[in-house]
C-alpha cells in the first residue's frame, strides 16, 4: 500500500490552532511550558446541502386541527357542488319546459275568462294565455308602481281593478305605463282611451303574480304607489280576486267607447274620482242585454277590427302625451338562468377535486430515512 493510499483510509480531520503562552528565558514556572501546537477534532461526514423534497417529512403537521377541517372540507366540496349541479340540471328541464309551455300559450286563440274556475287553476293552466273579460274600470281604486322610465321619461305602471260583468269578480289589470304628470284621470286626454267608461271588452294576457321577496321591503298599507308588484298586498287593498292580467298593447282608436258623460247626483266614495256609465250610454237601451251577448258583440267588434286596415292608429308618443296607458307586447318573461349556474357548480366541482387530489399528493407524510434514501439513490448514485 502506497503512502497516498494510507492518508485516503485517515478520517477528515480539522486543524485547529491553540495559543500557548511562551515565558521568558530564565523564568520558571511550576506549571509545565505549553508550546504552540495543533489539536485535532473528528466530525461526522455530513453532507450539508439541503435535500429538496413535495413530500412532509414533519410528522406533526398533518394531525394539527386546521389542517384536518380545510381537509374535510375540501373532501365535502366536490361531493356538494356536483349535488347542486345536478339540480340545476334538473331545474333547466323543468324551466325550458315551463317556457315552451307559456310559448305555446300565446299562439292559441283568445278566449273569453272562464269564471267556473278558481285562481290557482287559472294562474297554473292558463298562465301566458290571452282572454277576453267584459266589465267596466274602477278608477277610484287605481294603483302605480315605480317610478318606471320609458323613452327616458318619468312614469308609473297602472294597475286598475276591472269589474266583470259576468259575475266573474274583480281581477286587477295592468294597463300599461303612463306619464308621471298623468296620473289623475282628469288630467289624461283622449278620455275614450285612456279612462274609457261603461261596459267594455278588452284583451289581456294572464300573468303569474309576483310577491314580494324577502329582501323587499313591506308596502305601506292604504298608499297607492307600489314600489314593485306585490299581488298579495294589492288583492289586500284593493279586494279583488287573487289574479293578475296585462292588457296587450293596442294602439287603436276605439270610437264604439265614446259616448256623452252623464252627471249622477251624488258622487259616491268609490266613483268620486269618475262617473261610471253603462257601454252604449242610456241604460234603458242596453237593459235587455245580457252581459254575455255584450260580451259576444264585442268579441265580434274586436275581430273585425284586427282585419280590417282602415282603423285608425296612434302612435305611442301620442298616448304618452295624452296620457292614455301604454300596454306590453304578450311575450315570455321567465328568466332561465339555471344553465349558467350549472356551469359554475360543475366547474367548482372540478376544482375542488383536483385540489384535494394536490393536497392529498402533496401532504403525504413520509418517513425522513426513507425520503433521504430515494434522495441519494436519484441524485448520487
């Protein structure tokens, strides 16, 4: 063995210099002279550089009770947001299919409202389907919602009780929009149109009655202005039936509504704002009439109106002045959001699942020696 051979088998040593104090020459001392010489110091072979690893070698932190609720929460989130996917994935069955159902609706032909039926058969079959009803305004019992804006002017949406003359009940309809300055019958022009009195036959379209949230502040009982539609507290205040109907947009003259006004001698509370009147004036003209044959000759009246093309017409910018109400085109206001929301909660779904996979892989506890070993066999050989 040669002597390179002999210093490779010596453990690393460190040299490490110790100061002796040398005396002078000539004095003695009882204590031996120390000389300046070098101790030596065996260390551990030790590689310092840190060992990376995705694993946790500290046992401790995956029993910490923070770790352990983020983890069961992340182990509950797929689970519920996959839930709540699939329901919405029922939901948009059921709401497509209740909007093709109204779609259908408004193509059949108008019919007169049947008053054999209660409220809720009404509102649940015949929702988005035109009707006709026959009766008389009560102006004194009007209501307004808003403020609403149309073509950036001020106005409110009306809502007026409608008497049937069939014996049918009070249903509240909702005219159309009016001017914020026309929301007294006697300032509105074209009285025919737009606070037409007597027996008259309108087309409206049935709606489904909204309520109020419970985010919605409570209406002020007796005030006649509805921030939104409440239909339980305009039933409460204007005691009429549990329906809601939209009167279609027309924009028609209606001469067969004029008729001469005629004074009654004493205005009574529920027509001090109006006087009401019989359709066709006198009513002795009109007595041996049934509310249905009125209704049936102006069914008729209406139909050939809508064929004919000589009927005269205004346009909305005159009802808005006027202050004639400005009815709805009949179409379908559902709102069928539930796609979205199935696409964000398939979407959480996956995320979470693929976090917990991460956090699973990453947060494994491992054995130190073990990871040590994998370490050295990777990179050292």
């Amino acid at each position: 063995m040669s002597f390179i051979s002999t210093l490779k088998t010596i453990p690393k040593v460190v040299r490490r210099p110790l100061i002796v104090p040398i005396l002078p020459i000539g004095i003695r001392s009882n204590q031996p002279c120390f000389r300046r010489s070098y101790a030596t110091v065996k260390t551990p072979n030790i590689d310092w550089d840190p060992m990376k690893s995705g694993n946790d070698i500290n046992k401790d932190n995956g029993s910490s009770f923070a770790h352990k609720a983020v983890f069961g929460v992340l182990c509950l989130a797929p689970i519920v947001t996959f839930c709540l996917g699939m329901w919405q994935v029922r939901r948009l069955k059921w709401k497509t299919k209740l909007i093709n159902a109204a779609e259908d609706r408004l193509t059949y032909p108008t019919m007169p409202l049947p008053k054999n039926l209660d409220d809720e058969e009404i509102t649940k079959g015949m929702m988005y389907r035109k009707v006709y009803i026959t009766g008389e305004f009560d102006y004194s019992r009007e209501i307004f919602v808003g403020p609403r804006l149309l073509e950036g002017r001020e106005g409110y949406t009306l809502v007026c009780p409608f008497v049937q003359s069939n014996g049918g009940g009070d249903v509240l309809v909702e005219r159309g929009w009016v001017a914020s300055d026309k929301v007294i019958p006697e300032s509105r022009r074209l009285q025919h149109l737009s606070c037409p009195q007597g027996v008259i036959t309108i087309e409206c379209v049935v709606k489904d009655p909204q309520r109020r949230g419970s985010l919605q502040m409570k209406h002020t009982k007796g005030a006649r202005l509805f921030e939104y539609v409440d239909i339980d507290a305009m039933v409460e205040q204007s005691a009429t039936r549990h329906l809601y109907l939209q009167a279609v947009d027309d924009f028609r003259d209606r001469p067969e509504w004029k008729h001469e006004e005629k004074e009654t001698p004493a205005a009574t509370p529920a027509s001090k704002w109006w006087t009401l009147g019989l359709f066709g004036g006198d009513k002795e003209t009109n007595e041996d009439l049934t509310a249905s044959e009125i209704q049936k000759q102006q069914i008729k009246l209406l139909g050939d109106q809508s064929k004919g093309s000589d009927a005269a017409e205004f346009s909305p910018l005159q009802f808005m002045d006027a202050g004639v109400p400005i009815g709805k085109t009949p179409k379908v206001e559902f709102r069928n959001n539930h796609l979205q929301y199935l696409i964000t909660w398939f979407s959480l779904s996956l995320a979470s699942a693929v976090l917990l996979v991460v956090m699973i892989k990453k947060g494994k506890w491992v054995d130190p020696k073990q990871e040590k070993l994998r370490h050295a066999k990777k990179y050292l050989g």
